[in-house]
C-alpha cells in the first residue's frame, strides 16, 4: 500500500472516495501491529536469557523455545493482518487480534514458569 | 465498572464474552458494519494495550532477572510475579473491551466506559511508592 495516494473525499461517503485511506489508518494499524510485535521481542528474549546460563536444564531451554516460537507467531499474524489492511475497504481484525492477546497471556505463564522454575 | 465479559443482548445480561471472542461471525451479524476507521482505530488502542501488558511481563522478567536478592525473603519473584499477572489481565481486558467496543459500534450504542485504566493507574502508583518507601528505609538504615 502507498499512504500517499490516498486523496481528499467526504469521510462516509459512497463509492470509490469512500475507500480511500483518509488520516491514513490502514497504515497507522499495521505499523501499530509492527511495533506491537517488536515490542514482544524484549519478552522473548528476557524469556531466553536463562537458556543461556551455563549447565541450564532442559526446562529453561524449553520455555525459551516456546517464548521465541510465540513470537515468531506474533511476527507472522502481523504480516498476515497487513494484507487484510491493504484490501479496500480494509477486512476488519476477528482473530488476529484474539490470537494476540492469547499469546501475551501466554508470554505471561512462561514468564512465571521461567521465574519460579 | 461494566461486568467483565459479559454483554447485554436484548436488555439480557449474558456470559458470552468468551464465546464471542471464538465466534466472530455471531459479532458480524449484529448492527450494522461501522465505518472501518473506527474499528481500526479500536484495533490501534486494542494493540496499545496490548504492549502496555507486554511492557509489564518485560518489566516482570526483568525484575526476577536483574534484582539482587531482597532484604525480605522471595520479594523479588512476589513483585515479578505480580507484575507478570497484571501484564496477563491487561491483555484480557484489552480482548474484552475491544469486542465490547465493536460491538457498541456495530449496534450504535454507547461504547464502553471502563475504570480499569484508572484502576491500573492507581496499582502501578502504589507500587512505586511501596518500592520507593522500601528503597528509603534501606538506604537510611
């Protein structure tokens, strides 16, 4: 998507002016989406930093593959939303968005095994 | 506060928070599709939420990884582990309060008014001044 073609028309309006991207929020939203995963990345690897203590166990390892296999996750949904962003009108956001706030939970109960483990 | 996922259908008050998270298309066929600018800027502060949860799961790891021990025993996973607890609700209420709003929109009804940032405001504060007071005393002793 190119945020500069959008061009001036009444916000609502029917037909083609109605789907330009005014303010730009198609563009906004996956940039919101992009930062939010790379946000993730100090989780992931705050997850994976006991792995690499020296003589770790099999458990540390273990959640610090979880940790970056969730983000990895994060990553893709969000290239994945992008196209449904670049469509006109843009598809509206169902699961990616539950899958998000899932896998934050997630990062949290992986969070508390790598603190109390 | 608006009860925690729960919806008003037909005046009804009903459990189906989490039902209609996984069942979206139940969501679609309410109302009317909003103007998709509102629903992507609903899903801009749904995602701002989303980091403010993972700012606190980092902070939460990083509290159990870079404190040294604590004067009071096991303090140190205590404040990591409600930290990493707060950065899970967050995220919930985030899920929950972006299909509330969705749906509000769909319906154009009121959306959603929501004490929970003032709440996590005041948590966040008090924590602060707890570790602060903590921090004092030990260095005044």
């Amino acid at each position: 998507m190119n945020p500069g073609e959008s061009t001036p028309g009444t916000p609502g309006a029917s037909g083609p002016a109605a789907f330009d991207d005014h303010g730009m929020s198609s563009f906004r939203t996956r940039l919101a989406w992009r930062r939010t995963a790379l946000s993730a990345v100090a989780v992931g690897l705050l997850a994976t930093r006991p792995a690499f203590a020296p003589g770790a166990r099999s458990a540390p390892v273990l959640l610090a593959a979880l940790a970056m296999a969730g983000w990895a996750a994060l990553v893709g949904l969000a290239y994945r939303r992008a196209r449904g962003l670049d469509a006109r009108p843009p598809r509206p956001a169902r699961r990616t968005v539950i899958a998000y706030a899932l896998i934050t939970v997630g990062f949290a109960v992986i969070g508390g095994l790598v603190v109390t483990l | 506060m608006a009860p925690f996922l729960t919806f008003e259908v037909d005046n009804r008050r009903v459990f189906g928070g989490v039902r209609q998270w996984f069942d979206p298309e139940k969501t679609e066929s309410v109302g009317e599709t909003p103007d998709y600018r509102f629903s992507l800027a609903n899903e801009r502060t749904f995602l701002a939420w989303v980091r403010t949860g993972l700012a606190l799961i980092a902070g939460g790891l990083a509290c159990a990884q870079f404190l040294p021990p604590l004067p009071i025993e096991h303090l140190r996973e205590i404040i990591a582990i409600a930290l990493l607890i707060l950065g899970a609700v967050v995220a919930l209420r985030a899920v929950d309060h972006w299909a509330r709003t969705e749906r509000a929109m769909r319906t154009g009804t009121e959306l959603p008014a929501s004490r929970f940032p003032a709440i996590l405001a005041i948590v966040v504060a008090t924590g602060a001044l707890v570790l602060t007071i903590a921090v004092l005393i030990q260095a005044l002793r």
